[in-house]
C-alpha cells in the first residue's frame, strides 16, 4: 500500500507541476492530453455559457466577460491542491513504509503537506528524516509556484493590454463594430476633401496613413498570435469595450487586407506601396486565426462546430453593389464579377476559421457593410458609459433619475 502511495502521489505531483509549467512558463502552445487545464476549461467553459444562457443579452456578455480572470485564478489553487495531495500521498507512503507501530492519518499528513507547502512548517515532533527533508523540498515547491504566479499574472494582463490598445485604434478609423469596408472608406475620403492633403510626394494623404496603420495592424497581429499561443485562455478575456473584440478586429483587418488585394490597381508607387502591405498584413492576420483554430485542445474551440458548408454567408451577392458603392472614390473597385469571384474565392480563406471562433466564444463578427444608425464608442455621451459602466438605463429628460437594471 505504501509503495502504491508514493506512484500515485508522484505522478499526480509531477503532471501538476509539468501542467503549471507548461501553462506558465513554456513560450509556446502545447498539446497534451494530459493536461488537466485543457480538460478544465473544457468542462468549465460548457458550465459557464450554460449559466450565461439563463440570462439576457447584457447579463450574458457580462457573465461571459467575467469567464476568462474567474478561470485563471480558479487553475491557481486546482494547481496547488494537486501538488500537496500528490505530496501528502508520497509521504503517506513513505511514513507507511517507516513506522512499525502504526502510520499517521492520511488527512494530518495532508494537513501537514499543506502547512509546508505555504511555509508554516508543521512538523511531528518524531518524524523522520526523509520526512523533514521531503518538508524542505514541499516548501521550496511552494515557494517556487508563489514566485511562478506573481509573475505569471503580470505578463497575462500586459499582453491583455496590448491586444486592447490595437482594438481602440480601429474605432475611429472603421467605425463601432470596425468594418473593413469602412476602414477603406475613411481613409479614401481625407483625400477628397482638398488639395492641401496631397503629400509631399504627391501623393493623397490618406493612402500613406492607410499603409502606416496596416503596417502597425501587421505589428499587432503576429503580437496577438504570439501571446495567445502562448496563453491560450486569453481567448476568453473579453474585451472592456461595447461592440467591438479581437476576432471583430482582426476580421475587419482581413475583409479590407482581402478588398485591397483584390480590387486596388497597384498603378502607382504609393498604391503599389500599399497593396504590399495589404498583402503582408492579411498573411499574418490569416496566420493567426488559423493557428489559434489548432489549439483547440488547450483551448475552447469545440470539435464539433459547423462545416464549411453550413456557415453563414457574410457577404451575399445581393450586397455587391452596396459595397461598390461604399467604396467609389476609393481606388478599390469589385464591380467587375472576376474581382467579386476572386474576393469569394479569398474569403473562402479565413472565413471559416472566424466563424468558427465566433461560433465557440460566443462572439460577433464584424459586418462588411456598416449599420446605417451605427456610431463610433469614442462619439459616446454620457448616458451611454452610464448604461456601459454602470448598467443603469439612459436617462431622458421628464423620467427622473434613472433606474439600476436587475
């Protein structure tokens, strides 16, 4: 019994601590079927959007939110419980196989574990050498995996912060929810409003921020990649903001990188300097969505999403004119129907991939046509960050103060 104690004990502490350093510390996705994170949020996950149905649109988004920060710090003591249970049964055995008279408890010598583990040091006033220095080694464990978390949370929530920076910045230029139609639109428009804003170069001004923006969203798309490979249950940290995400941002990236590669004519230098960073720019944004497609394991991507062929369409073929239209002006043209099947063909590329990402999060895409009524959050007053900070309803002149929503 005491032999089996201590198999047991020591690779139930060796697959925590493998699972903690894998989660933590390795810079890389891992795929394991032993890992108890993945079986973790996959059981979590399914409880919490469970919960998260039983209530309305903004009680779910708000349950859904606190999902990501409430499973990080529940795998902290899941990580730690299974360090002192696989100790304690290594020194129940070991205690097994010492004492002739009898062995101690297996909840004291849990308890014991445990008080080593946070370094308080609870000792017997008999035990035995190989205990005292299983002891040593259990504090220096715990001291370890508190050293382990202090650092891991910082780095969790600094590229957290990034990713919510790149967000913001496509708030003014394509719009809440961000469209990549309307990324294109906007930019177009600065150079149609005056000869003063041709560049020194002449060239539109417009068209050179254009290629700066899609040079940072390039910047911010391999950091995305890196930082959710590496911590995967950054998927579910939503972001603090109304009607936007990251899958909504790098997707409105894809449908204007997908526009420009398609429908611009690359006559000029300037237009030839930005079809290349178009190009660059939906490369490492289509990297992305489809590596974090494959860490499906470590994350929440269910396996037994739609196909391909169930997917909604984003884009119809009735909404080709529509589009033309936005983008007149712009130097992006898909009237023609061998631009408008190579833009289907394109899509056909990464459409899957967010769809499916949506599909599992519980998130909403970006249209590729603006919303006629939509505003942009920065043009919000303050009746709207009351109803978004606070849950309160609007307030409107002759109802009174207004009222928490339950």
């Amino acid at each position: 019994m005491g032999v089996l104690s201590i198999v047991v004990g020591t690779v139930l502490a060796l697959l925590t601590a493998w699972d903690a350093f894998e989660s933590a510390v390795m810079p890389r996705s891992v795929i394991s079927f032993f890992r108890f994170t993945r079986y973790f949020h996959k059981l979590f996950w399914w409880l919490w959007v469970a919960l998260s149905r039983l209530c309305d649109n903004r009680g779910r988004e708000l349950i859904l939110g606190m999902y990501g920060p409430l499973a990080t710090l529940l795998l902290i003591p899941i990580w730690a419980l299974g360090l002192v249970l696989g100790i304690a049964l290594v020194q129940w055995g070991l205690d097994a196989l010492t004492f002739t008279k009898g062995t101690p408890s297996f909840p004291m010598e849990l308890l014991n574990t445990a008080s080593c583990f946070v370094t308080l040091g609870l000792q017997r006033q008999d035990a035995s050498l190989g205990t005292r220095t299983l002891a040593v080694v259990t504090a220096g464990i715990g001291l370890g995996f508190l050293a382990l978390i202090i650092s891991y949370m910082p780095t969790l929530y600094q590229a957290f912060s990034r990713r919510e920076s790149g967000i913001l910045l496509l708030d003014s230029r394509a719009g809440s929810p961000p469209c990549g139609a309307e990324l294109i639109r906007r930019h177009a428009e600065i150079d149609q409003i005056g000869e003063e804003n041709v560049g020194l170069e002449g060239e539109g001004v417009g068209l050179e921020a254009l290629c700066t923006f899609l040079q940072e969203a390039e910047r911010w798309c391999a950091e995305l990649l890196e930082s959710h490979l590496s911590y995967p249950t950054l998927l579910a940290y939503r972001s603090q903001h109304d009607r936007v995400s990251w899958l909504s941002t790098i997707t409105a990236l894809l449908d204007a990188t997908a526009l420009l590669k398609v429908g611009l004519d690359a006559r000029t230098p300037a237009q030839r300097r930005l079809a290349w960073r178009a190009y660059c720019c939906y490369a490492m944004a289509r990297h992305a969505v489809v590596d974090i497609n494959y860490i499906k394991v470590d994350s929440l991507i269910k396996a037994d999403s739609l196909p391909r062929h169930l997917l909604p369409d984003r884009l119809p073929d009735a909404q080709q004119e529509a589009l033309a239209q936005l983008l007149e002006g712009s130097g992006v043209d898909i009237g023609n129907p061998e631009r408008w099947a190579a833009l289907r063909r394109l899509r056909q590329e990464y459409e899957p991939y967010v769809q499916r990402l949506a599909e599992t999060l519980l998130l909403e895409l970006p249209p590729w046509l603006p919303p006629p009524d939509a505003h942009d959050n920065w043009e919000s007053g303050m009746q709207d960050q009351a109803e978004h900070f606070y849950r309160v309803q609007p307030f409107r002149q002759g109802e009174g103060k207004p009222k928490s929503q339950p």
